[in-house]
C-alpha cells in the first residue's frame, strides 16, 4: 500500500514539474515568435526544420530538469541526451508543431514528459512508458496534464476523452510525414481511410492531436512515423481521459502506428487502417 502511494505520489509530483516547466518555456517560445523566426537547420528532408526556438527552447527545458531533477536523464528531439540514475527519463519536445510555429500558425505546443521503462502496460514501442507529462499550448494558453492513475486535466478541469460513436461520425485526425515517400504511402492510406468516416483533420502537431482527443474535440486519431518525443506527454494525456492507444494487431503503439479513440472505433480503425496497409504491399 505504502509503495502504491508513494508511486502515485511521486507521478503527480513529476507532473507538476512537466507542467511548471512547459509552460515557463511555452512562453519563451511565444515571446520568440513575435521576434520574428529564423530556420536554423532541416533535418530528414527539407520541410523537416529546426528553428532557433526549438533550440533554445530545448535548452531551457534541459536546464530546469537539471535543476529540479538532477538525477534524471533526458531525451530531446533536437539533440539533448544525458543518462540518469534514477531509472527516469524525460522525453521533451520544445516545439511541436515547427512548421506551423515557423508560419505563424497555432497549432504548436511544448511537451514534457517522464517516463520510465519497466514493461509494465502502456509501454510505447521505444520501450518507454510515461507516468508523467504535460503539453502546454502557447497561442490559446491551455495547459494539459497527466499522471498515472491520477487523470487527465485540462487547467484544473478533469477531461473524460471522446464520447462512443460510428464509424461514419468520427472526426478523424492524422499527420504526415516528412519524406515523399512515407507522404505517398500516407496518402494512399488516407484514400481508403476518408470515404469511410466523417470528415479529417490535419493540425500538424501529434501532441495537440492526441489533446483533443483527451478533450473530446475530436473522436479518434491516428499516424504512422511518430517518434517518443511526439507522443509521450499526450498518450499519457489521452489514455488518462480514457482513451485506447494501440497499434496494429498485438503490436505497441508508435512509430510503426499509433491510434486512438474509443474502445470501439480504435478497433475497427485498426482494422480499416491495416487492410489499407497491406493493400499497398
């Protein structure tokens, strides 16, 4: 009993620090996009970019966990790696949603994450399964939390995910990839995939995706290409509210595929998406 609570303890804990920090660095992130941006590399293709926020933001990020949890290591996307000794690990992603920051759209976010890997249920593809994390959404100020076994919130506000419902009504949301090749593939998929549902969305940031659904802005969603950065704080987020995050078959979810929804429509969009899969091969 004793260890059940102080585990549940210390989640919250990790996610107060997630959200201190997602938000202190989200605001430095805003502040640099009045400044104006500035592309400071590309990375697997030339729409995949790396603004000077991202690194900044990344460094700022590594600088508070150094500070407030010096005996964990860390995961960034753009580079950021230290080994801890805690058996903890924070994946963050400084901005989510570049190409829409770099364009002046909304859809970005700051994601913080700690994770941990044990095997136990919830663990991701990469091994990693998050016990702690949070999003924070710079352009509308919305803060989204979550800690193992403790829920989903929304400023304060506890979330309850997607509300049940068919097939043909489901607001669907997905992403792309980077290469023309993983693009073409994507699309086909999507050609199969949209007849059959009731309409698309494409935000450009897994981590808001994965929120709305937490949310119940949208009913389900689903990508292939994601990396643990993209997705720890917000399946932690959505799962928490209630969802299913799941993959193809008995496979974990992320990078090879991760969807989410209700227990109904994530099944019957496994099914849809790997028929339209194996289509292709």
């Amino acid at each position: 009993m004793t260890d059940s609570v102080d585990a549940a303890a210390l989640a919250e804990a990790l996610a107060d620090v997630a959200a201190k920090l997602a938000r202190e660095v989200g605001e430095v992130v805003r502040a640099r996009r009045a400044e104006g941006v500035a592309v400071a590399q590309t990375k697997s293709s030339l729409t995949d970019v790396v603004t000077a926020a991202d690194q900044e933001a990344e460094r700022l990020l590594a600088e508070g966990l150094a500070r407030l949890r010096p005996q964990d290591g860390i995961l960034g996307e753009e580079g950021a790696s230290s080994a801890g000794s805690s058996g903890i690990t924070w994946v963050i992603d400084p901005i989510d949603g570049t190409v829409n920051y770099l364009y002046g759209l909304p859809a970005y976010a700051v994601s913080v994450a700690a994770t941990v890997s044990d095997g136990a249920p919830g663990t991701m593809s990469d091994g990693r399964r998050a016990i702690a994390g949070a999003v924070y959404v710079p352009t509308t100020g919305e803060a989204f939390r979550a800690w193992h076994g403790g829920g989903a919130y929304l400023d304060g506000v506890r979330l309850t995910g997607p509300a049940e419902t068919e097939l043909g009504s489901t607001l669907l949301a997905t992403g792309f990839g980077y290469t023309a090749e993983r693009r073409t593939e994507q699309v086909e998929v999507l050609r199969h995939v949209l007849p059959r549902v009731r309409d698309i969305r494409r935000m450009g940031s897994a981590a808001i995706d994965l929120c709305m659904l937490a949310a119940g802005r949208i009913d389900a969603y689903y990508e292939r290409g994601l990396q643990p950065w993209d997705y720890a704080a917000a399946t932690l987020i959505a799962r928490e509210s209630g969802a299913v995050v799941r993959g193809l078959g008995d496979a974990a979810p992320g990078e090879e595929l991760l969807i989410a929804g209700t227990p109904r429509i994530s099944a019957e969009l496994a099914t849809l998406i790997g028929d339209a899969y194996r289509s292709l091969q």
